[in-house]
C-alpha cells in the first residue's frame, strides 16, 4: 500500500514538471537575467554608449535583440 502511494506521488510529480507546472526552486535565481536586465535599464537612461552596451552584452554571452527561443504572444509561427 505505501508503495502505492509513492508511485502516485511521484508520477503526480513527474507529470506536474513535464507540464511546465512546477517551476525552478527560489534559490535557483539566474544572475545572468538580472545582469541583462540592468545593462538595459542603463542603456536606456544613457548612462552608458552603445559600444559600451555591446561589449559588456558580448560579456554575458548575449545578443540583444536575438529571439531567445520564448514565444511571445502566443501566436503559432
């Protein structure tokens, strides 16, 4: 019986992740995000040129403006 309901669980818990239902855990944060997102924000307020802005983009292995493979809207294409 307890089998049982480990086997439950964790096909509840297998099928809850393949769903996308259950996200990353809340120390799993990606600093690499949050390093993007502040480059942005300064580039926009101009507080950096846009050479700048490429470099240190080009540092953190991102290239702005790249579809990075989320879709938006959710239109099919």
């Amino acid at each position: 019986m307890f089998c049982l309901l480990l086997i439950a669980a964790a096909l509840v818990i297998f099928f809850l992740a393949r769903n996308g239902k259950l996200g990353a855990p809340p120390w799993a944060a990606r600093p690499e995000a949050d390093a993007r997102t502040i480059l942005a924000e300064r580039f926009a307020r101009g507080d950096i040129s846009s050479d700048e802005f490429l470099e240190r983009a080009s540092v953190l292995n991102w290239n702005p403006g790249a579809d990075d493979g989320r879709r938006r809207g959710g239109a099919n294409r």
